[in-house]
C-alpha cells in the first residue's frame, strides 16, 4: 500500500468484496423463502445488505477521489465461487459466508487501517473503521441464526461448522483471529480453535 498503485489496488478489491456482499446478502433472501423462518431471520439480512451497500458507496467513492473507479480493474469471484458451493442448503451457506469470509475481514481489517494510516491515508482507513465496526453484527446474525438452524436440525454446532468447512470451503481458517472482534459477535473460540496456530 505505500505506493498509489498498490493503495488503489487495494481499496478497489475492497470495493469488490462489498459488492459481493451485497449480492450475497439478497441471495440469502431470496434463495431460502421455503424453509419457514422467522422473519428476523429476513429482517437481518436486509439490514446487512443495506450496510454493504453504503461500504460499497464510501469505496467507490474514495476510487474516484485516487482517480480511477470500480470496474477499472480486475477482480475475482471466490466469494461467488462460496455461493454456488453452498447454495443446496442454507446451513453450510451461513457457515462459510458470514462465519468464515466475513469474520476474515475481523481478523485482517486492523492491520490495515494501521498499515493506512502509517502511509497518511486516513480517508481510506476512516472507511475501513466503519466498515469493521459493523461487520461484527453481519458475523454475528451468521452465527445466530447458524444456530438456530443447528437447533432445529438436532445438530451440535461447533463439530457441524467444522464439517462444512472441511467440506465446503476451499482452504482453510486462517490465523492469527480477531479472538474478541469474534466474541463480541457471538463466535466462540472453540469454532475455529482447531485452525488457530498463535502460541498461546
């Protein structure tokens, strides 16, 4: 990030990420109408969509301030690739998007709001703050509402999860986690405590 190539670079694949969060959220919507949820259930994922909607907005908003905008550069579709891998079933889909990739973003997002901020670019890390702050309330309506699902199934959720990330995800957690950015959204350590490599 220490030169504008490289910061536009990054702010575009953050851009990126949004704009699929955005997609991914209403797909949740409207996927998954048969399976007689509550309509909290609903509620939170259109709140969710509405946030990345305005994270989308505030990056391609400061693209154009570095001079460029989105669509300017490539982009990759991993996070597509994670919908149609999950798309039979709504449980292995809250496992891997909410629990897996957003709770990515809690563990990656602090060093670079510093790695920013250390470079002078405090309208992009201003951003990212916001960004990080509520996508702990994405985090957590995953893993409510994964176990809810795991409730009414008769499922036990930790080995569950793991399971379906085992089986659904193409490669692993990776460490070091964002342990209390985690708790704070209801995703307990013993989740992902077989993926954690920090000493202890």
């Amino acid at each position: 990030m220490g030169g504008i190539a490289g910061r536009i670079a990054f702010v575009h694949a953050i851009a990126h990420i949004e704009l699929n969060a955005i997609d991914l959220a209403w797909d949740i919507v409207a996927r998954f109408t048969r399976l007689d949820l509550p309509r909290g259930f609903y509620d939170d994922w259109v709140a969710v969509a509405a946030d990345e909607a305005r994270h989308f907005t505030l990056l391609c908003d400061r693209l154009v301030d570095l001079g460029v905008a989105y669509g300017d550069l490539p982009a990759h579709d991993g996070l597509w690739e994670a919908a149609a891998a999950t798309a039979d079933d709504l449980l292995p889909r809250l496992a891997i998007v909410p629990m897996v990739l957003e709770a990515r973003g809690l563990d990656t997002t602090p060093q670079a709001i510093t790695r920013l901020r250390a470079k002078g670019d405090n309208a992009t890390a201003d951003i990212l703050e916001i960004i990080e702050r509520e996508e702990v309330a994405h985090v957590a309506a995953g893993v409510r509402w994964f176990e809810f699902l795991c409730d009414r199934r008769e499922l036990e959720p930790i080995p569950t999860f793991q399971n379906f990330v085992r089986d659904r995800f193409s490669g692993t957690p990776k460490a070091p986690f964002a342990v209390e950015a985690r708790a704070n959204a209801g995703f307990r350590h013993e989740y992902y405590a077989i993926w954690d490599t920090t000493p202890a």
